[in-house]
C-alpha cells in the first residue's frame, strides 16, 4: 500500500505530506542501525561484565548529557534552520560509531571505549532531538499532528524491530565490528531526508528573544505556567523512571533471568517493536473513537500492570508475548504525551518545550536505568523492576485523583 493511501486512514493522515515521508524513511533507516547498536553493545556489556549495573550505566550516559543539552538543543533549533542543525549532528553521529566500529575491527574495543563514546553520542543525540520534534511538527498542519507523532513512534519501533533481527545474524558472522559498522553508514540516510526536505519558514515567537539562555528559561515558565502542558512533562518523568529501563535491561533479562544469548535478546526487542507497530496502527482510530483524554488516561492506568506482567513472566515464550503488550501499551502512552506537550507549546517555542520535554525524559531514564540496574545485582532483577512498575501505578493514581482532568490529554 502506498503512503498516499495510507493517509485515507486516521493512523496514518500524515503520511500525505511528502516532507514528512521523506523525514520518516531517513529516520527509519537510521534507527534500524541503532537498534542493531543497541543490542550489540548490550550484549557486549552484559557479557564482559556480568553487571546489569554496568549495562544500565552505559544505557543511562547515552542519556544524561540532555540535563544541559536538551534544552540549549531547543533554543537553537528555535532560531537556526532545523534541516542544517539535524545534518551536522547526523554526521557526528556518524563519526563516532565509525570510531567505534574501527576499535572493535582492530581488536581495541573495551567497556571503558564503549561508555566514553556512548556519552558522547548522547551529547549528538539531545542536541538534536528538539530540532527533530519541532521539524516534524512543522512538516504537517495541526490536524495531522497526532498522525505525525504517532508514526514518529511507529518508525521508532520499527527500527526496533528490524534492527534486532539484522543485528542477531551479522552478530553471529562477523561479531560487534559489522555491526557498528552498518550503523554508521545509516546516519547518511537521514542526511539525504533532511536536505530534501523544503526550508521551513521559523515561526515568529509570540514571546520576544532575549538572549539564549533566556530563552531557555522563559521555556521553562512558559511550561509551568501551563498545567496540563506540566503535568504531561511530570508523567514522562515518572515513566521514563519507572518503566522505560525495560529498554535497556532486555539484555540482562535474557541472559541473566532466562540464561539464553544476544538471539533471545534480539527477540524480545523485536517482539517490543511488533506490539509498538500494532499500536500504531490503531491508535488513530481509538483516539478518534474514545477521545485523547480517555484513550491516554487509560493507557497510563495500564501501563504499570503491563510491565510487572513481563518482568514476573516465569518462561521466555511468555515474556515475550508480555512484552509484545508491553510496547503497545508504551507506544501509545509515550505518542500521546508527546503530542500533548506540541500542541500545548506556543508558537515560536516548539522546540524549546520539546528541549524540556526531553530533559525531563531523559533524566528520569537516566537515574531509573542506572539505579534498577544496580539495585537488581543486589536485590534480583525480578523484585526490583516488578517493584518500580507497581510504584508508577501508585503515582499515576494518585495523579488522576488529584488532578484526574490533567493526566491525561483533553479534547481539543
């Protein structure tokens, strides 16, 4: 089916505007290589180590730069062209899996390497994710911007599904170079995306510029003062603590909790990504049906007892069909959040209350990754992530009771 007809479909509506498949197909591409990464270096870590501290620790230096990051990566992206920006930070990105796929061919590679360039890439990828979220909100009309952010999902899933099944393979006959190799290659697909893509007009801020730092904070009030806009922010805080390090943990949980290899890994990230496509392609028509409000409310009640139900599955053939709920469940929490977070952005300031949004996001990933990791080398990995999944059902109950209206997105 082409993406023309596609877009008859509520799902998939913004895959009628050309700019925007050109954007998905580089994205798609890239992440494809990433995810093959993801799995590789997991494996890696686990299998030198032996440490879910150490896997969790790297997973989380991808991811802490955004403390300081995210938000001048917003700033920026508000006042320069967004198609210039992503390239460069496209092609740094590329040169450091370069630099990492010749230190594993050369017989260099070590747990130390991994980590230093990992935080790194994290610095790249921050810097670049407002720019990315603001282009995207930029390349179709409002009506559409559900549409956009959901397959921004969906391609995001994707990636996680194709890439674990290149990954396991290319990781079996060449080893970690290949496949570090392939994913440096990728980063170029995004490049022809964005420079295809036609210059967008920047929107005058309805908010004067100050200066850059100002900038950033005058994003920081302006979310405040929006509750619903907060409050959205707040649940992605917490789940990215709470839920989102069943990203990173797959590897310790396949070859710590089950004893099997970087194939089984491969399967439950791929198995995530099928439920996350799934989602996808329903989302649009539940939102339409339920409302965003009820749709996203019910989702996050959800999402809690999902995640307890994989991280307690007793054998692998059960974890993997929980965590196939799993990444529906998340996907659609995580695309509804995020389209609250745009529409509620002022105009000029997308990508600053992108930069926040991703701050938020990524601290909380940070912290929760590193301290399940630790904690489940001392406590058991089943107690400690069953235990956070149970405690983000806590908080998003005790949201909705005080503020039920708020949680999750209202009608717009």
């Amino acid at each position: 089916m082409t993406a023309r007809r596609l877009s008859s479909l509520p799902s998939f509506r913004a895959f009628g505007h050309r700019d925007f498949v050109a954007v998905w197909s580089g994205a798609l591409v890239s992440n494809i290589g990433a995810w093959m990464e993801v799995v590789a270096l997991g494996v890696y870590v686990t299998a030198v180590t032996g440490k879910a501290e150490w896997t969790g620790g790297i997973a989380a230096l991808t991811y802490l730069p955004s403390v300081v990051l995210s938000p001048l990566g917003g700033a920026i992206a508000d006042r320069f062209d967004r198609r210039i920006f992503i390239a460069l930070c496209a092609l740094a990105q590329a040169v450091l899996a370069g630099t990492l796929a010749t230190l594993a061919f050369t017989g260099h590679l070590s747990v130390l390497a991994v980590a230093v360039i990992s935080f790194f890439n994290g610095c790249v990828h921050v810097l670049s994710m407002p720019a990315y979220t603001a282009l995207i909100a930029g390349l179709v009309p409002s009506e559409d911007l559900h549409s956009a952010m959901s397959l921004t999902s969906t391609q995001f899933n994707l990636g996680r599904i194709l890439g674990p099944m290149l990954a396991a393979p290319l990781l079996a006959v060449g080893g970690v170079g290949w496949v570090l190799a392939f994913n440096a290659v990728t980063f170029f697909a995004v490049l022809w995306a964005v420079m295809t893509v036609r210059p967008q007009a920047r929107p005058a801020s309805t908010i004067p510029s100050r200066g850059l730092w100002a900038d950033i904070a005058e994003g920081v009030r302006v979310s405040r003062r929006d509750s619903a806009l907060w409050l959205a922010m707040v649940a992605m805080f917490t789940m990215a603590a709470l839920i989102t390090p069943f990203i990173s943990l797959v590897p310790v949980f396949a070859l710590k909790v089950f004893g099997q290899d970087a194939t089984a890994a491969s399967v439950l990230v791929s198995m995530q990504g099928v439920g996350a496509l799934l989602a996808s392609v329903m989302v649009g028509s539940l939102a339409e049906r339920w409302g965003r409000q009820r749709l996203l409310d019910t989702t996050l009640l959800v999402l809690g007892p999902a995640a307890a139900l994989y991280w307690l599955s007793p054998t692998l053939p059960l974890a993997m069909a929980a965590i196939l709920v799993l990444g529906a469940v998340y996907m659609v929490a995580i695309a509804g959040l995020s389209t609250r977070c745009q529409e509620r952005a002022p105009r000029g300031m997308a990508a600053r209350v992108s930069g926040l949004g991703a701050v938020l996001l990524n601290v909380g990933y940070s912290l929760g990754v590193w301290m399940q990791g630790a904690l489940a080398d001392r406590l058991g990995v089943r107690p400690v992530t069953a235990t956070a999944a149970v405690l983000f059902l806590v908080v998003v109950v005790g949201l909705r009771a005080q503020r039920p209206r708020e949680v999750g997105v209202p009608e717009t």
